[in-house]
C-alpha cells in the first residue's frame, strides 16, 4: 500500500517541503522522497537508525547535500 506525504524541512533558515510516498514490503517500511529531483530512499537500518539511500549509478553524489539528507532524517525522527 502507497501513502504520499509532504515532509516540512527547515534548512538553512528555508522552510522546504518534500514530497514523499511511503511503501510497505513485509514489516518494513520504505520512504521515496524526491529531493530536488534526486531520488532517495529512506528506510531504518537494523538497529533502528534510519539511513537514506541513493542509486550511485544514476545520481551526481556532488549534487547532494548531506546536510539537507540529515535534516530531513532529523524530521521523520520527530515524527
């Protein structure tokens, strides 16, 4: 089942919004969320931590933000 969601993001004092859809495989639960047009996938490693996810063969990593990546983790930790 597929729920879409907006994730509120305050980054360098700019308010962002980013919009996400979640799937379920089994008892684990994936995040898509579409970060300025990059692809990443969060999900909760096996100690419970989250970690995000990116496909190095289709993603410029010069073009991510790690920064930004931690920040949205930060929000769905709140959550």
């Amino acid at each position: 089942m597929t729920e879409s969601l907006e994730i509120p993001v305050r980054y360098k004092n700019h308010d962002l919004i980013f919009k996400a859809h979640t799937i379920r495989f089994g008892y684990v639960h994936h995040i898509f969320v579409d970060m300025n047009g990059t692809p990443v996938t969060i999900e909760r490693d096996e100690e419970g931590s989250f970690r995000a996810l990116v496909d190095a063969q289709t993603v410029d990593a010069s073009k991510l933000d790690a920064g930004l990546i931690e920040a949205l983790v930060s929000v769905l930790k709140g959550l």
